[in-house]
C-alpha cells in the first residue's frame, strides 16, 4: 500500500541523514571553489568606445549601430584581420555592446582569456564600425543630396521657363503710356490757367506720360523669379560639392582601407566627422564573483542531496508496506 510521508516525518529523514548532506555541501563548494580559482583561465575584459559626433541620431539609430558592433561583416573583418582561432559564435558571445538612450557613445566590451588579444579585438571592432559607418554616412548624404537636386533642377526648370515668359511679355510691354486728358481735369493746372485766360478749358488737352502698371508688375514677377533662380543655383552648387566631396572621401576610404595598426586606423578614422574612436589601452580581470558561483552550486548540489535522500525514504517506506 502506498503511503506518504508528513513533513515532519520527511524532516526526521533528512536529518537522519544531515552527515552526507553536510559532506555534500562542504564537498561541492570545495571542488568549485578549486574549479573557479585553480582550473579556470583568468578571464580579462577590455573596453573601447565609439562617439558618432556631429550627429542628430536618436535612440533607434544608434541602436542600430550597436546592432551592426555585432554584425557578420564586422566580425568577419575582425577575424581575418587579427587571424583569430574563434568562430563567429564564439567572438560575438564574448561581446557586449552598451548604449544610454540620450547618447552617442557606444561602448564595447570584449572578454577574452589573453590579456593582449584582448585588447585588440575591442579596439578593432571599434575601428571596424567606425570604418563602415563613415562609408554608410557618406553614400547616405550623396543619396539625399541627389534627391534634392533633382528637385532643385525641377524647379529650376520651372523658373527659367516662367522668367522667358514674363521676359517675353516685358519685350511687348510698353514701359510708359501717353495719357492725354482735358486740361479741366487738372484741378491745379485749371487754377493756373483759369487766372490767365477767359478761353474754354474743356478743349484744351493736356498730354502726360506714366509709367505702365503691367510694365512695373511684370519687371516685379521678373526680380523675383530671378531672386528664386539665384537661391536655387546657390542650393545646387551646395549639393554638388557635397556630391563631390563626399565622393572623393569615399574613394580615398576604399583606396587606403583600414590600417592593421591601432594608430594608423584610429588616426584615419578620426580625420573624418562622422565617428570618433577611443581604443582600449589596457585589460582588466573581467568582474565575477567566483565566490559566489561557488556557494550557489554547492546549494544546488545540497538541494539535490536532500531531495534523492526524501526520495530514498519515500522508497524504502513503501517497500516495508509492501512486506507487511
């Protein structure tokens, strides 16, 4: 028949039994303290960062910078550059990649057994990501800068078809009209006249030129379509320089490549206004708390005593049912 045991029925059992737990308590946290301190490699961290400077990102954009820190292309690059003995798995494992939302800065941290290589890896990823993201701006800027050409030459055409018109009305406009009008219209020259002679001044003529009011309105529209076409020739050569500088850079960028060196790589990197880098100079022992691994496994091992001891009880109290 089968029968379950009380708490304090289990209790008693366990206690009976506390010599091999507290030999497997004391057991466990000594074979992993020995295991942390003694077996394991000193694991090392080294730390760079990268500052993308003069920039309007928000934290969905550098958010995807961070992303691309831990990208195949980076990583790849990285490998094959320093001749790693890691698989991608395992490099992008011993990455983190942090970021405060209201920030540019990046920071990498790189964990690693070999306090030099270390180094290295943190301070090329940087590189790496500075390097591509310089290319991404720059195609980025010659896109947009495109864009708004082709709508600077849109409008340009638009204006310089508008100004033709208007020039070719000015051609058949008469800059002054003659009015000719009865001298009794004119309350000044009718005084003037009227004091001198008796004769009717309703027949006398006075002609008087003014200036043609279509005439001033289309020299108007003509000064300030010119004032627009001068805006956009001005805009125009703006985005072409852009075009071209940009250009240039990109092409300067492809033909040096990234330097191996850490000061040839920062130093071309830096010369540019997208990105700035701030390598890692040094290892440090990477923060863990071996001690505290230790007790928590030996804690495992002790709840795992206590249960296979219950469970032992459990069985053998069944069984003696069982005989009776």
């Amino acid at each position: 028949m089968y029968t379950e045991l009380s708490f304090f029925d289990m209790f008693t059992k366990v206690w009976k039994k506390k010599f091999i737990i507290a030999v497997v308590l004391i057991g466990s946290l000594i074979l992993s303290l020995i295991y942390n301190f003694l077996l394991v490699e000193k694991e090392y961290e080294a730390k760079s960062y990268v500052t993308f400077v003069n920039q309007s990102e928000d934290a969905m954009e550098v958010q995807s910078y961070a992303q691309l820190i831990k990208s195949d292309a980076i990583l790849t690059k990285v490998i094959n550059k320093l001749s790693l003995n890691k698989e991608f798995d395992e490099l992008e494992q011993s990455i983190e990649v942090n970021f405060s939302g209201n920030s540019n800065v990046v920071q990498i941290i790189v964990r690693d057994v070999n306090s030099v290589q270390v180094v290295k890896i943190a301070n090329m990823i940087a590189y790496e990501t500075g390097f591509t993201v310089e290319m991404a701006k720059r195609s980025a800027e010659i896109s947009e800068s495109r864009k708004v050409l082709n709508r600077v030459n849109e409008e340009l055409e638009l204006i310089t078809a508008q100004l033709g018109q208007v020039e070719g009305q000015l051609q058949d406009t008469p800059e002054k009209l003659t009015v000719k009008r009865s001298l009794s219209d004119d309350g000044f020259m009718k005084s003037l006249v009227e004091s001198r002679t008796e004769e009717d001044l309703t027949s006398l003529l006075l002609e008087t030129e003014e200036l043609n009011p279509l005439y001033v309105d289309l020299k108007r529209q003509e000064s300030e379509l010119r004032i627009s076409l001068d805006k956009l020739e001005a805009e125009k050569a703006i985005h072409e320089r852009r075009i071209t500088n940009n250009e240039e850079k990109i092409v300067l960028l492809q033909t040096l490549g990234l330097p191996e060196t850490d000061a040839g790589a920062m130093a071309l990197i830096n010369r540019f206004n997208t990105t700035f880098i701030t390598p890692g100079v040094s290892a440090g022992v990477a923060r863990e708390d071996k001690v505290l691994n230790s007790v928590l496994i030996s804690m495992i091992f002790t709840v795992l005593a206590c249960f296979f001891v219950y469970i032992r009880a459990l069985y053998v109290n069944n069984y003696a049912a069982k005989e009776m």
